[in-house]
C-alpha cells in the first residue's frame, strides 16, 4: 500500500497488504491499539450529507498534512480503544462513492488507497472491515473544502495531532506551502544530481542512450549490509527486460550509500549501468544498439520507437521496484528520461569522448525486407521529458506503467518530429502492430499476463 508505519505493523502482526480480518478483529480491547496521530477508527462512514463528506475529507487531509495514517472504518471505539467489530459496506459502489467525496472536498486531491478486507463468514457477504490508507503528502498542505454559513464554500487546513485534528494558522499554512515549493526544488536537485553522477561513471560511448531517473518524493532508507548486499545480487542479476529473456545486469556492487549495476559489454553494442541509491533515488543508463545509415552524404545512428518504448519500460519498472520493495519509499516519485546521441550530449553528461564516429541520432523503422523506413522529420541529439508516477504503478507492471511510458515516450519522439509513440497508449494500452516482429510476441505475452489492453486497428 501507499502507506507504511512500524508502529502499525508491529501491532498488526505485518503490513497492511496483507492483514487479515482476524487481525484487525484482534485490536478490539486491546490497550496499546488506542486512537493515536497514524490511526483512527470510525464505526461507519456514509459519507452522505455535507457534514459527513467534509468529515471524511478533513481525515484524510488531517493524516496527509502530518505523519500520515490509516482509518479503519467498522470499528467502534470507546475512549479511543477499538471496543466492537461493526462490518461496513465494502461494495465496489461504496468504495467508488467515498474516492468521488474525497476528491471533491479536498485540494489538491487527497491521495489514499483502499483496501477492503471482507467477513469470512458467508453470512455477512459484501461486510468487513475497510482500510483507508493516508501517506503523508509531499504535496502538503491540503485544504478541505468546508461548507461555511457565510459564504458558499471555505477552504480550512487540518492536521491530524495525537489523537484529534487541528487547525493549521495562516503562518503555518504559508510554511507549509513554502516546504511544498522548496521540496520539489530538492527533487529537482536531486534528479540533477543522480543522473551527473551515473552519467560521469560511464565508460566512455559514442553510441545512443537512454537515461532514466527516479526520485520518490517520500524518500526511504535501504540497509546496507551483509545480507541485504546478497539479496540484491541476487535480485539484480536475475532482472530482465520487459517481454525478454534478455538480463539487465550481470554484477553488482557496493558504492557510496547505494549499489552499482551493469551489464553487457562496456565495448560493444548492449551495455547497461545503474545506480541504486538508498534513499531509493536511481538512475539507469542503457546502450541503445542502433543502426548507421546515410542519407544526402550524411552518416546518422538511428533506432525504432519500440526499442526505446521497451527500455524506457523496463527502466521504469527496475527504478520504481527498487525505490519501493528495497528502499521502502512510499507514495508517488520523479521519473525523467534522456534520450542521447551520446552520453556527452546530456546536460550533465562527461566531455567529449575520443572516439568515432560521432553522428545524429533519429527515430526510423525497419520494414520486413530489412530497409529502413524514415519516421523523423530532424535528428536531435538530446531530448527530455518528466512526469509524476505513482510506484505502485511501476511495480506492479499494469496499465499504470504503461501510462507513464506513454507520457514519457511522446516527448521524447516529439523531439524527433513524432507526433506520439505509437507503441503505447495513454490509458494504459498496447498497440501490437506497432511493435517490431522481434519485440511483439514477447511484450504482447507480458500485456496479457499483466492485465493490459491491447489496441488493434
């Protein structure tokens, strides 16, 4: 889930993914799971009339503005302590209607994950008990949308404090706002700075690559030790690219406060270099082996749209596996891609190398009979592009990542004189006939497996 507390997890026995009913039934009279500034719990939650949506909206404004937290909602409370089970609604109509309240009545949208867990017992079917899981906000501070007998609507700042909800005053409102603006400038840095370093550590190329970097904006803190190094090798070394048998990497190492991966030759066609940094930022570079052709005198590498659709996705789903599962990073994150005639060509990339030659990029397909086919209007030798993911999205492999592909991949090509890239979609699908022969039957299995759309005609 969105949302991780040891405190919690201590008292539930294991994270909320995968508590069971039995579980959370336990809390009941039990002294060390009272109320508290990550946990509060509601008997029911309509949320039918005005002052129950503005209810529901200031809890989880109150969890997002502080530490974060989780409502369990079917369970009654005494003085703060869980004193009766009393199953809620968990229909899917339920659940849909209290996401609509939520964001309505917030600003920006409160982000939360819900998760019911059902009654095993058949007779109360469509019962249990529903987890509301609230992360703190990097987006902070988040405004309900009260209703106010003066004016029409009133925005109000709520922060959840010990076991109640307060206020926040204009000073701290405008902190608040202030630590917004100043954090994503420390992503920004951040990004820069993950990127400098792994783009530094390259072995010199004149080849196309891509570059793709992750920074959760609620950061994590992976152990480093013995045991976790031997894990991660063995995790690492057995990643492969999306749809592919191909491994991404081959070795890893220990550096500076994170692991150091690579794979393929440093000379050759295919080579791969990432950094897996403990506060779960990371950055991965990838070789693309492009082809040569010449066109008016002019000699130029080119490569098709899949290939970098398909190792943008497969970056992607490496970082985001590494910020959330190694690091514990939580929430949404940062990811940019690079697109690069040559390493040298990135804005914090290494000087020039000595080597040759040194030629255009472009976008082109390659046709069944072998010849290229021209999709770009101009050759570039740097393009960018950023967005804002959700790591579960990335981790899990669904149509989440396929949208963050997609929005990522647009600019890139649109850099060449591409209107889109064809391969993905922006709600998350799979255009088969725009895949090579060699690609297509590999990340068509994977979409299918994984519970992605494919679009054809």
């Amino acid at each position: 889930m969105l949302y991780r507390s040891r405190r919690l997890e201590a008292l539930l026995g294991g994270s909320l993914d995968t508590v069971s009913y039995s579980d959370l039934a336990a809390l009941v009279g039990n002294l060390e799971a009272g109320e508290s500034e990550e946990l509060d719990y509601k008997r029911e939650l309509s949320a039918s009339g005005d002052a129950q949506k503005t209810e529901l909206a200031k809890d989880v404004a109150a969890f997002a503005n502080h530490v974060g937290g989780v409502l369990l909602i079917g369970m009654a409370e005494a003085d703060g302590l869980p004193s009766r089970v009393m199953d809620t609604d968990l229909s899917d109509a339920h659940l849909r209607h209290l996401h609509q309240v939520i964001a309505r009545h917030t600003t920006p949208t409160v982000r939360v994950q819900m998760r019911p867990v059902p009654n095993p017992d058949p007779a109360a079917q469509g019962k249990g008990i529903l987890l509301i899981a609230v992360p703190p906000s990097p987006h902070a501070p988040h405004a309900v949308t009260a209703i106010a007998s003066t004016v029409r609507e009133a925005l109000v700042y709520p922060r959840r404090g010990a076991t109640k909800t307060d206020w926040l005053t204009e000073t701290e409102v405008a902190t608040a706002y202030q630590r917004r603006f100043s954090a994503a400038a420390d992503r920004s840095r951040r990004t820069a700075s993950v990127e400098r370093e792994l783009l530094m550590a390259l072995p010199e190329s004149n080849m196309p690559h891509l570059i793709v970097s992750l920074v959760p904006e609620i950061p994590g803190d992976m152990i480093i030790n013995r045991e976790a190094y031997r894990t991660a090798q063995a995790e690492l070394v057995n990643t492969r690219l999306i749809g592919d048998d191909q491994d991404l990497f081959a070795g890893v190492r220990i550096g500076s406060r994170r692991y150091t991966a690579d794979g393929g030759d440093p000379g050759g066609l295919f080579y791969s270099q990432a950094d897996f940094h403990r506060d779960g930022s990371g950055c991965c570079a990838v070789r693309i082996a492009a082809h040569t052709s010449t066109t008016d005198l002019q000699e130029f590498f080119w490569a098709e749209p899949d290939t970098v659709v398909w190792l943008l996705m497969s970056a992607l789903q490496v970082l985001g596996t590494h910020a959330r599962e190694r690091a514990g990073a939580t929430g949404t994150a940062v990811v940019r891609a690079t697109l690069v005639a040559a390493p040298h060509h990135a804005p914090a990339g290494p000087a020039q190398p000595n080597l040759h030659p040194l030629l255009p990029f472009r976008l082109d397909m390659l046709a069944p009979t072998g010849r290229r086919v021209p999709l770009s209007t101009q050759s570039c030798d740097h393009a960018d592009s950023e967005a804002v993911a959700f790591l579960d999205d990335l981790v899990d492999q669904g149509p989440g990542l396929v949208q963050t592909t997609s929005l990522l991949a647009d600019e890139l090509v649109q850099a060449f004189g591409l209107a889109e890239a064809e391969p993905v979609t922006h709600d998350g699908q799979l255009r088969p006939d725009a895949w090579s022969p060699q690609l297509r039957p590999g990340v068509t299995q994977w979409a299918q497996s994984h519970g992605v759309g494919l679009l054809t005609g």
